[in-house]
C-alpha cells in the first residue's frame, strides 16, 4: 500500500495524505469485483490494510473511518461511470480536477497578497 501511494503522489504531485487517500480509494476501485463476490472476507482484507497505512502513517483509531469514505467514494465512482463507463478513470480526471483547481485559487490568493 505504501508504494501505491507513493505512486499516487508522484502521478498527481500532491502531499502524503492526499496520495494515501487516492491510494485507498484505487484500492477499492480494483477489487470491485472481489467485494462483490467475497463480500465480508474482501472488506476484512481492505480494512487490514488501510491499517496497516494508518498504523505507519497516524493515529490507528483513524482506519475504519478511512476505509469507510474510501468505499463510499468507490461506490458513488462506480454509480457516476454508469455500467459501461470506468470509474478509475473517471476518479483520476476528478482527482486532477480538483487539484488543478486548489492550485489555481491558491496561486490567486498569493497574488492577491502579494498585491
């Protein structure tokens, strides 16, 4: 998991937090299928391993929560995509979206303070 983020963080150039949450929600957007037909022993193996990345990372407490939004994200992707789209796709074009945008806005705060 750990090199899964840091590949996250070199494809979208963005801090560690981020890269580990897109790590997670790549996870689950892989293994669509193994929930679908393993179900609670496919959600038992996600949820060691966002642990594992919580354990390395901060506060244990933390993973259930992670895992919890991370499935939700996956699921809302896979509505979105529709039956025929790819919500791995669709969840990188949004990724990159959103932090082209942070980036634009904080680029326009910085001008604006430097004024």
């Amino acid at each position: 998991m750990l090199k899964k983020s840091e590949k996250a963080r070199a494809d979208f150039n963005v801090d560690t937090a981020l890269a580990d949450g897109v790590a997670v929600v790549r996870m689950f957007l892989a293994d669509r299928l193994g929930l679908f037909l393993q179900g609670e022993e496919a959600m038992d193996r996600i949820d060691d391993t966002v642990r594992k990345l919580i354990e390395v990372r901060g506060p244990v407490g933390t993973a259930d929560v992670v895992t919890v939004l991370a499935s939700q994200v996956a699921s809302l992707l896979a509505a979105n995509a529709g039956p025929d789209g790819d919500p791995e796709a669709l969840f990188d074009t949004m990724i990159r979206a959103q932090i082209d945008m942070v980036r634009r806005m904080n680029a326009i705060e910085k001008e604006r303070a430097d004024g």
